[in-house]
C-alpha cells in the first residue's frame, strides 16, 4: 500500500514515464562527487529519452531493487533497468531489449586449489553464495539443477555475497566480471584474489523492460528507439565512454 501511495502520481498520469534502476556499477549507479545517477545503462536510457522527445514526461531514479522491481511489476508506466531478460521473468514484463550482454561467471577464490570445475555439474560439489529469490538463485536452480541450502547460500545483499566468500563460509559465487571489478574496489577488495571457473550464459542480457500495465504504444516506442541509437552510432559512442567491448 505504501508504494502505491507513495509513487501513485506514476500510476495516474498516463503521459509520466518513471525509469527506475539499482546501484549496479558500472551500468547504474550515484556518483559520490555529484551525488548524480550516472552509468553506462543510465546513458543508454537517457540517449532513449533524448531519442523519443520524452524528456519532460520521464524521470530516472534509483531505488532499492525490491521496491523497483515490485513497482514494475504493478504500475503502469513504470520501466526498470538494467534487469536480466531471464526465462522465469519473460511473461512478467514488457520488454523493450538488451541494453548490454554482460558476461557473467562463477568464482572462486584464487587460492583454492581444492576446487576444480570443468563442467555445470561440477558445481554440486561446492555452495555458492546467491542473492535471496535474486535470479541468480533462479538460474542456478532452473538451468543448473542446484538446490537452496543444499548447493546454495542465500544472502541479502552483493556485499554479503562477497564477504561469504572470502570469509570461506562458501566456495564459489556468480557476478559479471565488470561489476564484480566496481564492487571489490568499492569494498577494498583485491580482485587478483579471485579467479572465474565457469561461465554462465544465462545472466548475461541487461535490458530495460516496462510493466505489464504500460500501453504497447510505449513499449514499441522505446524499443523502436533502442534499435535505432545501436545503428546511428549514439550507442557505439556510449560504449566509447565506459571503455566497454562491442555490445554482441
């Protein structure tokens, strides 16, 4: 009910589009200096802003991923990004398209010799910490066949999910590489401590995705936009700016 209340203004004025995202770095996140929302997701949905003409009718802001994640799935006219485009969370949304395809792995500490993956099922051997009901728990119960407290640890939050495994109370975890990066550096973390021991293919599209109650006029909108900026150039020159790999 708070929610509602609260962000009712989005749900009621059909012509306001509210762009909602998480701390994610590099893709979203606050700038500590400006205390801005910057990024390289964030541009992209700005460049979409700026494509459509919307700039007087869309607002972005950050908010816990919960609350986001809710208000998309409830809410019309709200969008949410940079979300993974998963199997479970197809029929949930509307989807507008990949923002990035951001490889993501599972790691293991560097020093840990006594593990050793070659293959998805390997993994059964060892606990991995996950997000609670995050998706990396949701595809590493579907596609991996791991089992919650049996194979998988959940834990509250990303920093939890690191310190679980340097703290040796699990043996592996699953991040994109580049985040992963952002966030040892943000916890003073030296990152040459860990070590990527298998891919996982199915965290890897980042998209932005409207809820079920937005008009398709919008959706279409926004997703007409996406595939135009990715073949004017504007997209090539965000990637530029972060100093990220071709978009694939």
């Amino acid at each position: 009910c708070v929610i509602f209340i609260c962000f009712s203004p989005f749900s009621k004025a059909s012509e306001r589009i509210l762009f909602g995202t998480e701390i994610y770095a590099p893709y979203n996140y606050v700038d500590e200096q400006t205390g801005q929302i910057t990024g390289f997701s964030y541009d992209v949905v700005q460049a979409l802003i700026n494509f459509t003409g919307d700039q007087d009718v869309a607002e972005v802001r950050v908010f816990p991923w919960a609350r986001i994640y809710y208000m998309a799935q409830h809410i019309e006219n709200v969008a949410i990004f940079s979300i993974i485009h998963s199997a479970q969370r197809d029929s949930m949304f509307k989807w507008a398209g990949t923002l990035y395809y951001a490889d993501s792995f599972i790691w293991k500490m560097a020093d840990r010799s006594d593990i050793n993956i070659s293959k998805q099922r390997d993994l059964m051997r060892y606990q991995t910490a996950v997000l609670n009901d995050g998706v990396d728990q949701q595809i590493l119960t579907k596609h991996y066949n791991l089992v919650k407290k049996q194979h998988l640890l959940p834990v509250s939050s990303a920093n939890q999910k690191l310190l679980t495994l340097f703290n040796g109370h699990v043996d592996l975890i699953e991040y994109a590489e580049m985040p992963l990066r952002w966030k040892m550096k943000e916890m003073s973390l030296d990152f040459t401590r860990v070590e990527k021991v298998l891919s996982v293919p199915e965290m890897a599209p980042l998209s932005l995705a409207f809820s079920p109650q937005t008009n398709d006029k919008i959706v279409a909108r926004y997703r007409n936009a996406l595939i135009a900026i990715k073949e004017n150039g504007i997209y090539g020159q965000i990637l530029n700016k972060w100093r990220l790999p071709e978009d694939h």
